[in-house]
C-alpha cells in the first residue's frame, strides 16, 4: 500500500554528479536502487525493495506522462523525461530521467532500468507549467477523458516547436 505524504513546497535539488539509479522487474516493482536514491527520497533500501515505483510519484505530475512512458518502454523504446518525484517527508526533486527495458542474451524483456540526473533550470522552468496545465485539464476531464485530455494540451505545446515529446527533452 502506498502511504499518504502530503507535499510540501521544500524543494531537494540533485547534485551536477548526481545519478539515481534504479532497476525494476517487468511489472515496475523496484529491485535495486542506488545510494543516491536513498539519500534524495528519503526511504531506506527496505522500504523501496519490491514497492512500486510510484511510491515516489508526486501528485503534480500528469497521469498522461507515465502513460506516455509505458507506452514507449511496451514498444520496446527508452523512454526520456523530465519527471518531478515526492520524497518521504513530503518535499520533492525534479529529475531528467532516462528509462530503458533492460533485455537478457535472448532478447526477453527481464526488466526496466532507470537513471536520473539533474535537470537543466531552464527546462524545468518551461515544463512545469505545462505540466501544471496538464494536471487541471485531467481534472476538468474526469478519469475516463483524463488522458487524452493531457495529452492534447502538451501534443499543442510540442506542435508549436515542431516537436515530439522525446526530442523537445533532449534538446531543451
Ligand atoms: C524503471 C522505472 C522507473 C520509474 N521511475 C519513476 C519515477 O522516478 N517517478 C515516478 O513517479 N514514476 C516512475 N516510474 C513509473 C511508475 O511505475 C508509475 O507508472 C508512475 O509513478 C505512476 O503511478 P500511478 O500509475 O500509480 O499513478 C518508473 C517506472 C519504471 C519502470
């Protein structure tokens, strides 16, 4: 069961060298998280062995975003992303995240890997309005409309830099 935080304003900023790393089975269940992960998130290695990777989701990020990550990581793609996380005692950490389906020698998906590095100031400066944008469109939508809802709010923000959401991250 994931626990109810309540978000606080306290921003954590990743460090330049930083990289959180973590590894899930296919299902997203965390099975191997580095030290950094630790210290940002706040949770000891007991506590995020076998959770769910959303045992960090922050309620400011839109559900369209890990649609969209899904989506790629099922197509067999890495997925790139600029992804604001909730730490334990409420305070959050935008991250630059990069996700790849991690394969045995037979090519059969065993898992997912995951690394995340300091975000450009500038990037997150942009993002996160659209992304607060996002949020308020799922919510006039309702569950069921949620998703496309969102997406076509940022499908507007990319069309007008001629973009798709993967360029747009790697070249902002
Ligand atoms: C390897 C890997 C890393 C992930 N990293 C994060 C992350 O840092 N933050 C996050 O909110 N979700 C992350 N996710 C996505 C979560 O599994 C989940 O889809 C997301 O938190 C949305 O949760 P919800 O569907 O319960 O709303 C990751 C998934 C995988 C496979």
């Amino acid at each position: 069961m994931k626990q109810h935080i309540t978000p606080t304003r306290t921003e954590r900023l990743m460090q330049k060298d930083d990289f959180i790393v973590s590894k899930t089975d296919t299902r997203g269940r965390i099975r191997y998280c580095n030290r950094i992960f630790m210290e940002i998130s706040g949770y000891t290695e007991q506590e995020l062995l076998g959770r769910q990777h959303n045992i960090v989701r922050h309620p400011d990020m839109p559900r369209s975003v890990f649609d969209l990550l899904w989506r790629t990581l099922r197509e067999g793609q890495e997925f790139f992303g600029y992804i604001k996380n909730l730490a334990k005692d409420g305070s959050y950490y935008w991250t630059f995240a990069n996700v790849s389906p991690s394969l045995d020698s037979d090519a059969r998906l065993i898992g997912y890997y995951s690394v995340r590095r300091a975000p450009e100031r500038a990037a997150i400066e942009q993002i996160a309005p659209v992304y607060a944008r996002m949020i308020e469109a799922e919510r006039e939508a309702g569950a069921k409309a949620a998703i496309s809802a969102s997406r076509a709010i940022l499908n507007d923000f990319l069309d007008q830099r001629a973009a798709s959401y993967e360029h747009y991250v790697l070249a902002v």
